[in-house]
C-alpha cells in the first residue's frame, strides 16, 4: 500500500517499492540506482559481488513503471555507481533500460558519483523544477524540495527498511538500487535537515510511517 | 635420539626426571608424524619440543620448529615456560613469538631472518605463507608442533591449517609433525588429520577425577539457567578450598551469576570474572591476580578451557549440564594442574532435567568415554580462501595446487572438479552469467594463476583468517573512555538510553552510541535488563543424550537427589519415560490451548529445526499451531487444534519441508555471511577501515537474496546449504533419530500437563509462528507511535 502525503501545493504517493509517484503530473521518482556498483567494486580490485544489481533494479523500475503508467520519470542523482559504469552497461541492461524510457520524458539528475553527462539518451540536468516543487540530488534549505544522496534507513519492530524522510518542506528519497547500504535516520546530518516532528516512512511490504525521531 | 648433556644436566640439578611419553618422543623423532595424547600437566608441550631442543643443541642456521596454538596467550606462556630450560642449559637457540599482537617491525624482522623456533597461531602463519618471500624462510623448516590439536579440528581454523601443513612439506618436504592433545575421543581420526602417517602416542592417563555433583538443600528450579539457587553452597565450596574455577556455559548466565554471587558474598572473599566479551585489560588482571594467589574464585566461561597455568586451582565447579562430555574433561582437567593427582570437580545443575544430564556426564566421565561428531570434509569457503592467498605469495600452476591440496587430511577426497569450481569462484565469481572476464581477481600468464591486479594482495591479506566474530562494539564509561568490555551490536541496538545491563559484574546504564562505542554510566541501583551478549548455544551431543535415555529407562534412580527420583516416578505414572529405540508425542490441552510435546533428544539445534518443521507441517493441517519452544530434550508446541497421528513424522515429508523453508530462513542468511566472509566475497577489513556489523549484515542478506533469485547453482549458495545443514538446522540428528526409532513412535493423548512437559513451559526463548503476524506487529507499533507523537 502507498502512503499519500501533500508536499506544498501537489499530492504525492511514496509506493513500497521506494519509488514517489505524482499522479496529477504522471510522473515516478526514483534516487540512487547506483547501477554498475558490482561492477566498478570489480574493478578496483575488490569482491566480486554477484552482478546482478542492475537486472534486479531494472525490473523493479520496470514494474513501478507499469503499475502507475507514468510518462515521465525523474532519477534524483547517483543513478550510475560512476560515468565508467554508465559507459559500460551490460547490452542486454542497456536495452532494457532503453526500452523503460522509450516514449517518456526522462531526466537524469546529476549526483556526486555521477557528475557530469551520461553516455545514455535523456536529459541531464543539475536540479529541475515541476509545478511548485524542486528536484536535486542534495537537499538543500529550499522549501518544496525533493532529494536524495543519504539513503536513509529506519527502524520498526521486526523490520529496519530504507525509508522515506518527511516534513511540511521537503522529502529526502531511500535508495531505490539493489546494493546500497543506509544511513540511520538517527544520524545527526540527517536529523539537522528535518523538522521536529518529520515523518520516515518504511519501505517493504507494505509503507509503514512512524515519527522520524 | 638422546637428550643432549647440558639438558640433562639442568634437568638433573631441578630435580625433574622426564615423564615415560617424554622419552618416547624422543625414540620417535624421526617418525613423519606423532600425535601425542598426554593428560593435562603431564609435560606434553615440553615432550612435543624435546627433538627440536636435542636437534638445535649443535647449533642450526634459520627457522627450525614451527609451534602452532590455538591461542595467543598460550605462545607467549609457552615461550617463558621454553626459554628456562633453554637458558639453563645454555642452548644456542633462539626462541620468538609471532601473533596478531606483535609489531610490525619485529614481523618484518621474522621473515628475513627467523628465530630457530617459531610460536604462532593458524591464522600469522596464514599471513606470512601469503608473503613471496615465504618459500625462503620456510626452506630449511624441520618439524612443525601443533598444541591442543582437538580445538583446532573442531572448527574451520583446523581444515585452514592443514591447507598450510600441505603448503609447509611443499617447501620443505622432509618436514614432521607433532600433534598434541589431552582429550580426544577418537585418537586414531585425529591422528589422520594430523597426517595420512601419523603415529598415536598414548601417555598413562593418570588417576580419575574426583568428581561429584553438588545437591544443595534447596532443589533446582524447574527450567532455567544459571544456577542461583546453589549460590550459598557454592560459596561454602570456594571457603573450603585454595582457588575454585566456576565455569558457566554462556557470558550471559557467567554475568548474572557473579552479579548475584556479590549480592551474596558476606565474607567479601575475592572473586573475579572471565570471559571473552571483557576487554582485554580487564582480562589480563584478573589473569595476573589468579596467578599472584590473590583470588579466591573466578567466575569465567570458554575462556579459560584452554592453555595457561592458573596457579594453585584445586576444585573446578561446571554450573550448568555441561553439554559435551569432552569439554567437561578439559575444564575438570585445570584443576590441580600437576601430574599423578586427581583433579577434583563439582556439577551443579541448574534445572530439574539437567540433574539427569549431570549425572550422565557424570557416569560418562567415569566410564572413559568422550563424545564428538566425526569430522566433515574440508569445508570449500575455506579452500577458496586458500587459493586466493597462495595467490598473494606468487603465481602458482592450477595441477600442482590441487596435487598439494589433497595431501591436507581434509581435503583427501576432494574431487578435481570440485577444486576447480573454487578455483573459479575466486578467479570470476563464479557466476552464471561470465560478468568479470575484464576484471577477474585470478588470470593466467605464461600458464600460472596470478593476481591481476597485485595491490588486491594488501586487502586478501587483511582478510585472512575463518574465526567470523559476531559483530561487537565497545562499550565505555561515558565521558572517561577505558573499555569494559563489548556487547554484541544486535544487542546494542535493542538498547534505548536508560536501559540497564549487566557488564563486567556491575550493573551499567546505556546513555548513547558515540563513534561505534556504547557510552554507559554505573547504575548500582537498579535491576539490570539482560545482556545477551554471544554465549555459544551448545547443543547437548548424541552421547550424552543416549546416556540420559538410558537412565530414564532404570527401574528406580537411587544414585538421583529424591526430588528428581520423584519427577520421574510420577511422570512414568501419567504418562511414559522417553525410551532410545521409540519417540514419544504427548497431547494434551492445557490453558485452553492444544499442547504437543516431541522428546527427540536431539539437541537444541535439531529440536529448534524440527519445531519449525512440524509447525509448518501442522499449519497446512489446519492445525493453528501458535508457537513453540525447544530445547535439548523436547519440542513443545501450542496451538488451537491436536494433532490426530504421526504420519508427520515422516523423513521425506519433513525433508520437503526443509527445501522450502531452509532456503528464506535467518538461520540460513547468517550461514551464508559466515561462507561468504571466509570465502572472500565479503570483506571484513578494506585498508584499516573495517566495515561495521549493521553494514555487513544487511548487505550480506542482499547478497544472499540477489544470487537466489538470479543464480541458484551458485557455489556459495551449495557450499551454505551443506554447512546449514550440518551446523545450526542440524538435520542430521532429525534423520538419525526418525531412522532410528523407525516405526515406533507412540503419541500418548493425555487428559493435561505431563511432569516432564511442565518444565518445558517456563523456558525462554518461544518460537512465534510467523506469517502476517510480524507485518501487523510492525503496523500496530508504527500506529501507536504515530499515536502518542501526537501525528495521527
């Protein structure tokens, strides 16, 4: 089950999966797909991760994508582990991702492994504004702003998930890939970012809101 | 081979004449391989170095004897205890240790020029076999003692180490072993370990033990741990004697237990604790007031079951079923640390059943017999970790590293084919789809394996090692920083500020976490909420449980306290006594619930696994079962429905089962991690920075969940499944037990609760049946704090 919440003047719906979707504007958002991390992990010389993170990714993209029928999707930044990555994406992950953005108005939003333009089609920007509200990789103290970069993470009985960090001003996004670690939302960079009485919303199963705090 | 004369001399003017076994080393020194059973303090370690020391009288150039122990502390003992003789007599002969502790200078030093004998453990020799300069120092090597051989081949460090021997005789092919060890239940297994020709050597195994079980007034308590309630007679015992040893079976229950034995220690008399979650400093002072003569009792745990000299121990107390009669041997073994004189010890049981078990272990001990699970095949994570180390200390040609690989015990059977799935695990990953041809850890050049990129070394080296510690974190006086002690981090997290745990024997308060450590204050006050920190669950061994069978099945138990006597005579009254060749299944209601008690006696790992099984079983039966609680003995269930008959107790059915449930289970996920650290696909340190529990642990699962859905055949995912198994799930008693009861398994329908199931109720630990219930519970908890934050 969504959880709908209003952030200044549009409806959103933070889906379980981890992805944000506005339906009066059609549009999905997803943070920190870091595909090719097992990749360029290989290629420093450390383990061998099983490489499939970027299938596994693909295909939950691919479901989102088909159950909210959006048209437009925004990747708020670190979408590749590194522009080598974005570079030397597996063919058959390269197809399937250009098959998810055939017919939708697409943009990569730079992040800080990702800086700077990406070899794959879409447009590339550093922050975007749609209808009221922002879009960059790092929250900033712009009000209506929605971000990324910390994958934040919290802690239920019987389930600790990346979450969903909300309050009247801004949203902070959990990472949407498949290998990437978390930041308790206990942590202070993150607790100076929100508000006193902010929400983390828990993905999984179903989303699960409890106060951030 | 003859003692030289300036060592004889000095033995002479000490007084000591050396032991029968001793001398036998000697006639033996030329043999390729001995393994010496010898009880404790009858001068094994010294029998195992006498060859070496009669060899480097006349003096030898480079690394002669390689001394192997599973502990650091025993090196640098066993290097004061070496160097009197060695002095006194005068010998040219240079003697070093070598272990995690030691500088780094001193390490580099070792290695250009080495000492002519060479104390270390598994894991420094891992280390410097991975170095190119290895083959070198190795070259001249002449004989390699391995200490307290039985610890090593319990566990993977064991199969590590025999990898190393193989790799040893390779640079060094007229290398012998010595293996040395006091309690071995089966000699001639452990001597094949050691090596394919290895000789048994068996030493007079001196007078039994003095050994009773302690029956205070006060009976134990129905289930539990612990052992309170024998806390008044157990002082009683400490007053009357020089040193006692009271061992415990976790840290846990060791920390509860010294905290109560202050709260009733009157006579103030000293008492320390010991056990391995306590910081190091801590440790080494208790260790040097018990050496000192400044104590009266220790309270300790596994830690102090090996190795050292503790002074003048004469009375060890086991509080607890001890679980396995081998390590009963061992902890009676440090009392009375002197040849030809019994070692006396005390059982203290510390429920009602565990009184049967004591006295089990008891008749075990007198009757000469030891228990243990034969040892498996070398286990293939750690021959991937192998690989990739001899791939730090050079290129190496595939055919001669198999060749050499199957000279190590372990690894005798190991099929080319299985070598070669390792060998591409740690080259590509291994992985279906062929993802790291460019960046493959191994490749070929001019025919041998070679690291591709040779900084990795750095990194693997790191790495080493197959002990996978549960993550810990320091805890700390906040604001004054020296350490207590650790906590495990799954406990950590459990902890708000305020909450109170025991640490040390003092009750502390958690304030906050600050840089990975636990910050607390002292809170004297207050009753401490359990620290659950990592006390190894024994399960109690096949052996044992037999022998308890076996008693249950007496007429009459005149030898039992009456209390106990009386239990199982009114529990064969209303129900039955547990018989070996037949399994009983009591139903009966009670608390308006349905009740199923399973007397398996397979331990708590089997007993665990098949409350899962059977639940899961009774759940597609429409049954309702609610939860259940294992323990050694018994699974007890509860639920909505009785079960009608046993067809569910049928090997293929349960095995199904096993498939489906196994393969999502935790206990599977912590295998996996485990396989995965030793194996090399997780690292543990990367370049100083080590990589924190939380982290590790999430992404392992990640890991694990990733390659089933991707790429089930995995090797890693073949190799977790086979140590599962065989490890925590244990199905292996589950099998052994259906195989051997067969057909006669009677399920008693009774109008209530049997004697024997009642205890069963107080235990800790239920097994809640999940389903939707962990989804609604992390529902309602969100909507409560939801609720009281005033948002909703």
């Amino acid at each position: 089950m969504p959880y709908l919440f209003p952030l200044g003047p549009a409806q959103l719906q933070a889906l379980p999966s981890g992805a944000l979707f506005w339906a009066d504007q059609s549009l999905l958002v997803v943070s920190d797909l870091h595909f090719g991390k097992s990749d360029r992990l290989a290629r420093r010389g450390g383990a061998l991760l099983p490489p499939y993170e970027t299938r596994a990714t693909l295909m939950k993209l691919d479901r989102d994508l088909t159950t909210t029928g959006a048209r437009r999707v925004i990747c708020l930044g670190d979408s590749f582990d590194d522009l080598t990555a974005a570079g030397e994406m597996a063919e058959d992950d390269s197809l399937w991702l250009t098959r998810l953005m055939a017919g939708r108005d697409w943009t990569w939003i730079e992040g800080n492994h990702d800086a700077g333009p990406v070899s794959v089609g879409g447009t590339h920007l550093a922050v975007l504004r749609v209808a009221g509200l922002t879009f960059r990789h790092i929250a900033s103290p712009e009000p209506h702003e929605i971000s990324g970069h910390y994958h934040p993470k919290a802690r239920l009985p019987g389930r600790t998930a990346p979450c969903f960090l909300m309050d009247a001003a801004r949203v902070i996004m959990p990472a949407y890939g498949a290998y990437t670690g978390g930041l308790s939302c206990d942590d202070p960079d993150l607790q100076a970012l929100m508000q006193p009485r902010a929400l983390a919303v828990l993905t999984g199963a179903t989303c699960l809101a409890r106060p951030m705090r | 081979m003859h003692l030289p004369p300036a060592l004889t001399t000095w033995f002479d003017a000490q007084g000591w004449t050396l032991h029968p076994h001793q001398l036998a080393m000697l006639d033996r020194a030329h043999d390729p391989a001995t393994l010496l059973i010898a009880p404790t303090g009858g001068g094994k370690t010294l029998a195992g170095f006498l060859p070496s020391l009669t060899e480097l009288a006349g003096g030898y150039q480079g690394l002669h004897t390689l001394y192997i122990s599973p502990l650091k502390a025993l090196t640098a003992d066993i290097r004061r205890n070496l160097r009197r003789p060695v002095e006194g007599a005068g010998l040219p002969i240079r003697i070093e240790d070598r272990t995690g502790d030691t500088s780094y200078t001193q390490r580099r030093r070792q290695r250009a020029d080495p000492p002519h004998i060479l104390l270390t453990t598994p894991e420094s020799l891992a280390l410097l076999l991975t170095y190119p300069d290895a083959a070198k120092t190795f070259a001249g090597l002449q004989r390699v003692i391995i200490d307290e051989i039985h610890a090593l081949a319990e566990s993977k460090r064991g199969d590590q180490l025999m990898l190393q021997l193989a790799r040893l005789e390779t640079l060094s092919p007229n290398l012998r072993r010595i293996g040395l060890s006091a309690t071995v239940e089966d000699p001639p297994a452990l001597a094949r370990f050691l090596s394919s020709k290895a000789q048994v050597l068996l030493a007079d195994p001196g007078p039994d033990p003095d050994i009773q079980m302690l029956v205070p007034d006060v009976p134990p308590p129905w289930a539990g741990g612990g052992g309170k309630y024998a806390i008044p007679a157990i002082l009683e015992q400490v007053k009357a004697h020089r040193i006692t040893l009271i061992f415990h079976n976790t840290r846990a229950q060791a920390e509860i237990f010294f905290h109560n034995l202050w709260l009733a220690n009157e006579d103030a008399l000293p008492i320390g604790i010991h056990h391995g979650s306590l910081s190091r400093e801590q440790r080494e002072r208790v260790e040097a007031a018990m050496v000192a003569g400044q104590l009266r009792a220790v309270v300790c745990t596994g830690s102090l079951d090996l190795g050292l000299d503790w002074g003048d121990v004469d009375l060890v107390i086991q509080v607890g079923a001890p679980k396995n009669i081998k390590r009963l041997v061992q902890r009676i073994g440090r009392a009375n640390h002197r040849y030809n004189a019994p070692s006396k010890a005390l059982l203290v049981p510390a429920n009602r059943f565990e009184v049967v078990e004591c006295q089990a272990a008891l008749e075990a001990v007198m009757a000469h017999t030891l228990d243990g699970e034969p040892r498996g095949t070398g286990p293939r994570d750690v021959l991937c970790q192998h690989i990739l180390a001899s791939a730090c200390a050079g290129p190496f040609d595939g055919n001669a590293l198999y060749a050499e690989v199957i000279t190590a015990g372990p690894y005798a059977t190991l099929t080319r084919r299985d070598f070669d799935a390792c060998l591409d695990f740690v080259a590509t990953g291994g992985y279906a789809l062929r993802a790291y041809d460019r960046w493959q850890r191994l490749m070929i050049r001019e025919g041998k394996w070679t690291l591709r990129d040779p900084r990795a070394a750095a990194v693997i080296r790191q790495n080493l090692g197959t002990i996978i510690d549960i993550e810990t974190l320091k805890v700390a006086l906040k604001g004054r920083g020296a350490p207590l002690g650790e906590i495990e981090e799954s406990f950590a997290a459990t902890l708000t500020p305020g909450d109170t745990f025991l640490m040390g024997g003092e009750v502390v308060r958690f304030s906050g976490l600050r840089d990975l450590t636990v910050e607390v204050t002292r809170d004297p006050g207050r009753a401490p909420k359990v620290a659950v920190f990592n006390g190894t669950k024994f399960a109690t061994s096949t052996e044992l449980s037999d022998r308890i069978l076996r008693i249950l099945q007496q007429p009459n138990w005149p030898e039992l306290p009456s209390h106990t006597a009386q239990w199982l005579t009114h529990q064969r009254e209303v129900s039955r006594l547990p018989h070996p060749d037949r399994l009983l299944v009591e139903s009966f209601p009670h608390d308006g619930r349905e009740h199923l008690c399973i007397y398996g006696f397979a331990g708590r790992n089997a007993q665990q696994t098949l409350g899962l099984l059977v639940t899961k079983e009774m759940e597609a039966l429409g049954l309702d079962p609610l939860g259940f609680v294992a323990t050694d003995y018994a699974t007890l269930i509860w639920g909505l429905e009785p079960l009608q008959d046993t067809a569910l107790f049928n090997k293929a059915r349960l095995q199904d089962g096993l498939e489906t449930w196994l393969a999502g289970n935790a206990v599977m996920k912590r295998t996996f991690r485990n396989t995965a650290t030793i194996a090399g696909l997780i690292e543990r340190n990367n370049q100083g920075r080590r990589t924190t529990g939380r982290q590790a642990t999430f992404s392992s699962d990640i890991l694990y969940d990733t390659l089933r859905r991707f790429d089930p055949d995995h090797l890693l995912l073949a190799i977790t499944r086979e140590e599962a198994l065989r490890g925590l799930v244990d199905f292996g008693r589950i099998e052994a037990l259906l195989d051997r009861v067969g057909p006669r398994i009677d399920l008693l329908r009774l109008p209530k609760i049997t004697p024997l199931a009642a205890p069963l109720m107080l235990e800790p630990g239920v097994v809640p049946i999940q389903g939707k219930g962990r989804e609604r519970l992390a529902s309602d908890a969100a909507r409560q704090l939801l609720r009281d934050a005033g948002l909703a």
